[in-house]
C-alpha cells in the first residue's frame, strides 16, 4: 500500500492510471486529455532532462503513442477562465466605482482547488468573495462533454475526459459532485506528472527521442496568457492582460507584467488601467494565503483582486510534479521555462485566442452569459474542520 500526501493537505493519491488504460482500450470511448500548463516545464526531469526543459511537443507526442484520441491543453480552458473571471472582476469593480457598497472586493482567484478546499475549511463566512469561474481543469471538461462532445457527435456518457495535472488536489476536485451531470464527471480521471512519466515508462516509449508532436483543434489552442498560470502571479498577469483592454479599449502594448511576478511569498502591485490603479495581492503557500485573508476578513484589505496559489512557486511546484525537495533553484528553473513559452506564443492575451473566440460565436454567447455561467461558474460550500485520513490499496 503506497499512499503519498499532498502538501495541500486536501487529499491522499490515488493513481488512476490502470482505469485509463481500460478506457483507451474499449473501442467505444473516446479518450479526450489535456495536459496543465505546468507539466511541460518538469516532465523531463522524470526523464533525466534538466529542470527548466521545456518538453511540450515531446509530451504530445507521448500521449498519441499512448493511444488517446484527442490531445488538448489546459492552456486553452486557462485562456476561457480568464474571460469569466476578467469579466466578474469587470463587473465588480464597476459597481465598485458606481458606488455599491454591498460589492464584494477584493475578488479571489479560484483555480486552484488546495486554495478552495482551505477556505472552505477556514473562512466559511468569507464563500462570496473568490470569483465563481470553475478552474481551467473544470471549464476543459465541462466544455469537452458539451460543446465538443456536440461537435464530433459523441454522447457524453461515451467520452472519457483525463487530466495531466501538477496536482494532487486536482484529483479530489473532479470528484466533487457540483463537477457532474447526473452522476457523470466532466473530469473523470486526472493523473500526475509523476504518474504520467510512470505511465511512459510502463508502456516503453522512448521520450527522449520522440519527434515534437502538436495539439489537436479546437480545445489545444491557446495564448501565452493560458501557459503563464503554471506560475504564482500568472493567473492574475493573464487577468490584467484581458481586463485591461476590456476596461480602456485600448491595446495593451506591453503584456508582461514584471512588477506581479517573482517568488516572494506575499507580494503586491498597483497596475494602472488608464488612469485606475488596481491594487493586485499574490500569495503562494497557504500560511501567507491565510495572512492576506484575514485581513479581508477583517475589512482591511487593500486590494482589489488577490491571487492565491496553495504551492510554493504555484503549480510548477505542485504536490504532483517531480520532486523538488524544496530546491528553490529548481522551481525559479521551471517559472522561467514557462515564461519562455509564453515569450514564444504568436498570441499573448486570452481574449485572442481564435477558438476561444469561436467557441463564444458558436456555443456560449458572451462571457458572462446564462450559458456560461451554467457550464462555467461553480458555488462554494462551508467544510468541517475535522480531519479524515482516507488509506486506500
Ligand atoms: Fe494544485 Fe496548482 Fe493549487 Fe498546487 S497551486 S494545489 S498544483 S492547483
């Protein structure tokens, strides 16, 4: 019996791999998986690769060899999180501006389900205050079992959604009964990187010589924005790309945002959307994530948005990833490679994402919309503080 614990606290790991390879052998499933932003910066070192080797077309490739049908990326799911949660944090800071003071401010970032579990668990009075958007894992299954599943004319309860996550907590996540349609997860395995380096491994195929393969159309086409939330202060980077442009209508020149990255475990900014400075709180780990949400508690906070990631670096760090022993160096080696993707990116800003775009056109209307907000947005629910160790074999 092997049991890792996930540094989040959240759950035990349970490894799904063998009820995968079950479904990519029932010829009447279609296998549909997507791949975290943060995978790509530390698969290799599974491999023997250096940390900071940036392996995105050599894990695409894996994952044909491996036999799924579908190759997306959670890049694209990231890029859809952002017009939602852009488009609330818009919306609150209008009424913010036109001065409703019942407008819950600060809003918190909600994609990372270590930071959802904990504030389930220790701040129930606080449920209103982070942003309703589902995290990318969840949009991606929601969309893959509807508006996908639609497209190529498969039923939902015949497709399989798998995530590669960098997260443990992940696993509880799709679990969550808010995540299903009658009784069927939009998210129905989600595996580590470990597990995935493991699953290669298992099936002999030689990553270190695999050709650079791409993702397949519509759902693995994404903007540099989507790759950048792999790291602490790229959630809300991404954010500040889209809402910037929504709010002025102005295009935003410079899309790095230099002042919301880097690795201390409390930072802040003041960005400056024409003339409105938006107060940004990050914290990373969730001792600091407590500080800052004690002061929202007590009514003195100064920001207008806070991005909470629960692991150290945020996901390039996460309880899923290849181990890191807390070498610092190593993680710094992964935020960088991250940005290096995002550096590569033709298209840096989630609003420009043309299957994103696409997908607004023919499914969902507008950010924001009934449509949306059904498949998209999610409710948060108050927890027991009791502890429950689950051992499984
Ligand atoms: Fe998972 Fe990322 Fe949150 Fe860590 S920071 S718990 S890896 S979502």
């Amino acid at each position: 019996q092997c049991v890792s614990v996930c540094p989040t606290g959240a759950l035990t790991e349970v490894d799904h791999t063998n009820d995968i390879i079950r479904a990519l052998s029932d010829p009447t499933k279609t296998v549909v998986v997507q791949t975290a932003p943060a995978v790509r910066a530390a698969l290799g070192e599974e491999f023997g690769l250096p940390p900071g080797t940036l392996v995105t077309g050599k894990m695409v490739s894996a994952l044909r060899e491996l036999g799924f049908d579908y190759i997306f990326d959670t890049d694209f799911s990231a890029d859809l999180t952002i017009m939602e949660e852009g488009t609330e944090l818009l919306q609150r800071l209008q009424q913010y501006l036109a001065g409703d003071t019942e407008v819950r401010l600060p809003i918190l970032t909600s994609c990372c389900p270590g930071w959802v579990n904990f504030f389930e668990h220790n701040f129930p009075d606080l449920l209103d205050v982070p942003s309703t958007a589902k995290s990318p894992q969840q949009m991606f299954g929601a969309i893959a079992k509807s508006y996908f599943a639609e497209k190529i004319g498969v039923n939902r309860k015949d497709m399989i959604v798998v995530s590669i996550m960098p997260c443990l907590a992940k696993k509880y996540e799709c679990q969550r009964d808010e995540f299903k349609a009658d009784g069927n997860p939009d998210v129905d395995y989600s595996i580590s990187t470990r597990e995935l380096a493991a699953f290669i491994k298992q099936a002999n195929i030689d990553f270190l010589n695999l050709p650079d393969g791409n993702f397949d159309d519509p759902l693995g086409e994404s903007s540099g924005a989507g790759v950048i939330f792999g790291n602490t202060g790229g959630v809300i980077e991404a954010a500040c790309r889209t809402a910037y442009e929504l709010y002025t209508g102005k295009t935003l020149e410079k899309v790095d945002f230099h002042a919301l990255r880097g690795m201390e475990g409390i930072r802040s900014a003041t960005v400056d959307f024409d003339g409105l400075q938006l107060n940004i709180g990050i914290a990373h780990g969730l001792g600091n994530a407590r500080k800052l949400l004690n002061d929202v508690k007590a009514g003195k906070s100064q920001y207008h948005a806070i991005e909470i990631m629960a692991c150290p670096g945020g996901c390039i760090g996460g309880g899923g990833q290849p181990y890191h022993h807390g070498n610092s160096e190593i993680l710094s080696k992964r935020i960088a490679a991250i940005y290096t993707e995002d550096k590569r990116k033709v298209i840096r800003k989630s609003h420009e994402n043309p299957s994103i775009i696409r997908l607004y056109e023919e499914y969902l209307g507008k950010p924001g919309s009934h449509k949306a907000h059904q498949l998209l947005h999610t409710e948060y629910f108050p927890k027991s503080n009791e502890v429950t160790i689950h051992l499984h074999g």
